[in-house]
C-alpha cells in the first residue's frame, strides 16, 4: 500500500482522520462505550466485560490513546484508562460540522 500524502490536506481533515481510523474497530468502539457506561476510569475490567484476551485489549487500549481518544493514569501495577474530554469534545465538533455541511437539495 502507497504513503499517504497527508501534506495535501488540512490539518482538520487528518486530525478527524486519525480519531475516526481509532474507532474504526468494533472492539474499540466496545471499549469506549464501555468507558463511557462506567463513568470512571478503568483499570481492567474490560477483559471480563468484553471477553477479548487481555494483549488484544491493550493493543486497542493503546491506538485509542495515541488518537487521544482515551487517557491512561498509572495506578499501582494497573494503568486506568477514562475518556479524554478534551478530545471527545473535538471529535463531536468535527463531526457535528462534517454532517452539518451536508445540503440535501445538491442532487
């Protein structure tokens, strides 16, 4: 597969790019609701919740964190993971404008 000329377009379009390529799993999409119906951080409830192996869950663990999508906290021997409010904040902005541009009468 050829590199991606990511110089070519915005910083917008590749920024919505990477945190919607982060979600474009249905583990990660689980792991995140999950998060989210936890309302807490968590530090390792997903293997029973999801019953995916624990190395699966870290390496979906670790591509929603590189997105910025997640944040993790060392506790103990633990890492705790919650969502970054920031970041979610910024994917519902992008998307929100991204669906909002969308004229219905252009065809």
């Amino acid at each position: 597969m050829g590199v991606t000329k990511t110089e070519i377009f915005t910083g917008e379009q590749n920024r919505l790019a990477v945190m919607l390529k982060a979600m474009a799993h249905p583990a990660r999409i689980a792991i995140l609701q999950q998060i989210i119906k936890a309302n807490a951080c968590i530090c390792g409830d997903l293997v029973d919740e999801l019953g995916l192996a624990q190395p699966t869950i870290s390496q979906h663990l670790k591509e929603l964190k590189t997105a910025g999508l997640i944040r993790g906290t060392i506790e103990g021997a633990s890492v705790c993971y919650c969502i970054n409010p920031d970041v979610w904040d910024e994917l519902k902005d992008q998307l929100d404008l991204f669906f909002n541009s969308y004229n219905p009468a252009c065809c």
